[in-house]
C-alpha cells in the first residue's frame, strides 16, 4: 500500500475567516482559542493566597472593631454564629449596620430605656431567620462587643432593646488573657 504525502494544512492555506464561515455557519463561532494561561494563573494564585491569609483555623467569627477594646478574662467559652450587636464609643452597630450613637443615647433622660432603630433591626433579623429555617424554634441569641469604657447607661439600653426583640441568650465578646482557657462548659439540666 503506497503512503501518500498530506496535502496543505488547514490553517496555512485557507483564510480564517473562510473557515469560521464553513465551520459554524456565518461565523459566529471561531476554530482557533488562544486562551491567556498566565493571567488565569496569577489571578488564582492571588485568590488563594487571600484565602489562605483570612482562614482562621481556631474557630474565631468575631473581629474586634478598632475603636473597642474588649475586657481580658481568665474563664471563657467560644461563641457560635448569632448577630452581632458592637458598642464603640462612635457608633452602635448591628452586623456592622449603624444603628445608633452612644453620645445621642448619653444625652437621653436616664428614665427612656428604649431604642427603637436597634429593636427595629433585631426584629427584622428575627424575622429573616423565621423564613430561612421555617420549623425551628428560635433561639434569641445575640452577641454583644461592647468597649471596657462604655457607660453601663448605654449598655444597658442595647440590652433592653434586645429583651424587647426577644434575643434573651445574651453573650459578651472578650479576649482571653495569655495562658487561659475555656471555662467548663454549664451543667446539663
């Protein structure tokens, strides 16, 4: 059987153009994808490497606003995901959502306890996760990180508001001092 040589190669001879109209009807689609592997490359390396940088392997959900310093405490427990209500000496935030500011609250009469914005939202959380898992019962936890030098005044209008919303499973974010641990978890009842 005699071997015959090839003829002329696709891409030397015919104008691209004349195969893209062949080939997919009008030329819509083209034959030939020169794809930019360094770029796809660098742009992944960037995304893992940011990745990497803001996984926590301990388990840590809360970041410490920079206005608010958190009390240093030998007993403490980890806290799961709840809403997180921040008092700075600034702002008041839920979620990271200004809802108040503690000077407008200061200048209150000690006798109003209610704070209507930060209720409003509390209620609008509750009721978002009402509809995301319909069938389970509502837990009311809240977390609050409040600054060590914040008027207990203050405070304690963030915690009628959130008595007020139904958020009754109250936890405080601290910082643990250097070679202290988790405290007992409560007793089982």
């Amino acid at each position: 059987m005699p071997i015959h040589t090839t003829g002329r190669r696709l891409g030397r001879s015919i104008t691209l153009k004349t195969v893209r109209d062949k080939v997919s009807g009008k030329g819509k689609h083209g034959v030939y994808a020169n794809i930019q592997l360094t770029s796809m490359v660098d742009m992944f390396t960037i995304m893992v490497v940011f990745l990497l940088q803001t996984f926590s392997a301990s388990g840590e959900l809360l970041y410490v606003q920079k206005d608010i310093t958190v009390p240093d405490v030998n007993n403490w427990r980890e806290l799961g995901i709840a809403p997180l209500i921040a008092v700075g000496a600034e702002t008041i935030t839920l979620d990271g959502f200004e809802v108040a500011r503690p000077a407008d609250l200061a200048a209150a009469p000690d006798t109003e306890w209610d704070m209507p914005a930060l209720e409003e939202k509390l209620n609008e959380a509750k009721a978002m996760f009402k509809v995301v898992h319909p069938g389970e019962t509502f837990s009311g936890e809240i977390i609050i990180q409040a600054d060590k030098s914040i008027d207990f005044k203050i405070l304690r209008r963030v915690l009628f508001a959130c008595a007020k919303a139904e958020y009754v499973s109250v936890h405080f974010a601290v910082r643990s001092k250097a070679g202290s641990g988790p405290s007992a978890a409560p007793p089982k009842e």
